[in-house]
C-alpha cells in the first residue's frame, strides 16, 4: 500500500459511527485500485437466523443505477417474444432457453419468466437456485407485463436477499459515481431494506451497516438519519 493509501486509512476509526455524507468521503478517498472500484454496502439485520423459515428479501430500483451492466433473460413465448425483445431484453427463448440453461448456460443477470412459462423454469430449481436465479413473483420476476419489467431490471432494479449470517449485501454503484448520486441510492437501498422489518421485531432492525470500496476498509454507518422520519 502508498503511504497516501495508508494514511487514508488511519482515518478511518472502526468504532465510530460515521454520518452517510462523512463515510461515503471516506469511501471514494480509499478507493484507489487499477480498476473501477464498486461502493459496497452490508446491513447486519436483528434477524434470528436460527429459526428455520426466516427468510428477508425485496427489491431495489436505485435512482441512478449500481453502474453496472445487467443481461436479462426471459422465459416467454407468442407476442410476448417481440415484447420482451423491444424491451431490450438480452436473451428471449421458451422451452429451448429452458433446455439451453439445462445444459450449464447461465450468461444472465436476471431471469423473468411469464406465468404460463413457470412449469417449465421449475425444472431449473437446482442449477437456477442456487445461484438466486429463479423467477419469482416475490422479486417481481414472474410477470405478464414484460417490457415494463425488462425495462426496469435494465434500468438498475435488482433483488437483495438476506444469507445465512443475517447480511444483506449491496452493491450501490461505482466509487467514481458522484457523491449526490451514490447518497441518494444509499438512502434508498437503506430505506427498502428496513421495510422488510418483521413484524414484532424488538429493537433496532439495522444492527449496523458498514460501506466500503471494493478494495477498501470497512467504514461504519449511522444510519438514523436517513431512517428517523420513516420509523
């Protein structure tokens, strides 16, 4: 590491709590790899992992986008076919795209499928599974209104899900993104995931959240003001 890269990090306290604006500086100031670097973000949530069932999840249209390019496949046929096409869709096929994944074919960011074409992706559970792929009307996934969807899962909508240590992680756009820009999908990430808060949960639901650059150290983060007003 620089001795500039070293003293950046001496900034950073890990036991304070940082305000969205201070941690995001230091956030951009530590970002400092050959390539472009993603702002991350990680929600610690007062969620019993434990408890067999517990399951978080939602979706997120960040207002200027995580930076990042998504291919969306979809799993339709008929006049839905040129739907999706129009959309921008990045791969559209019926029961060929289904046979074309079974095969180890995975060059996608999101899989939408409509109702009718559900009994076929089911025979995907295993290899679509695990890896978060699986449409799902809970993630918005299974859908009639194809284009629309497309459009947004385009635009930068993307699904979170809780793992098993009781983490959502987030990426929230790239490090070189303008501060405004990357404040404002902070709070919006921040915001759609602490209304997934079960009900008669005791306590704070956000436990602690930490930003960082990908290559960067943890910095943590008061998130109070920006959920105080929705509480």
């Amino acid at each position: 590491m620089s001795k500039r890269y070293q003293e950046i990090i001496k900034q950073v306290d890990r036991r304070k709590l940082y305000s969205p604006g201070v941690a995001l500086d230091l956030v951009k100031a530590t970002a400092k790899a050959k390539f472009p670097e993603s702002v991350d973000l990680a929600m610690k949530l007062n969620v019993d992992t434990k408890k067999g069932g517990v399951s978080i999840r939602g979706t997120i249209s960040l207002p200027h986008g995580s930076g990042k390019s998504v291919k969306v496949a979809v799993l339709c046929k008929g006049d839905k076919t040129k739907e999706a096409e129009e959309a921008g869709a990045d791969v559209v096929g019926a029961e060929d795209l289904v046979q074309k994944i079974s095969g180890g074919f995975l060059g996608f960011d999101v899989l939408i499928a409509t109702p009718d074409m559900m009994g076929a992706a089911g025979k995907l559970g295993k290899i679509l599974g695990t890896k978060g792929l699986m449409p799902n009307p809970k993630s918005g996934t299974v859908t009639a209104d194809i284009g629309k969807t497309v459009k947004e899962f385009k635009a930068g909508k993307f699904e979170f899900r809780m793992d098993k240590g009781g983490v959502v992680h987030l990426v929230l756009g790239k490090a070189a993104m303008e501060k405004q820009d990357l404040l404002e999908n902070l709070k919006t990430a921040v915001l759609a995931v602490n209304k997934t808060k079960p009900s008669g949960t005791k306590g704070a639901y956000l436990k602690s959240l930490t930003l960082s650059s990908t290559m960067g150290p943890g910095v943590r983060l008061d998130a109070r003001e920006m959920i105080g007003a929705e509480e």
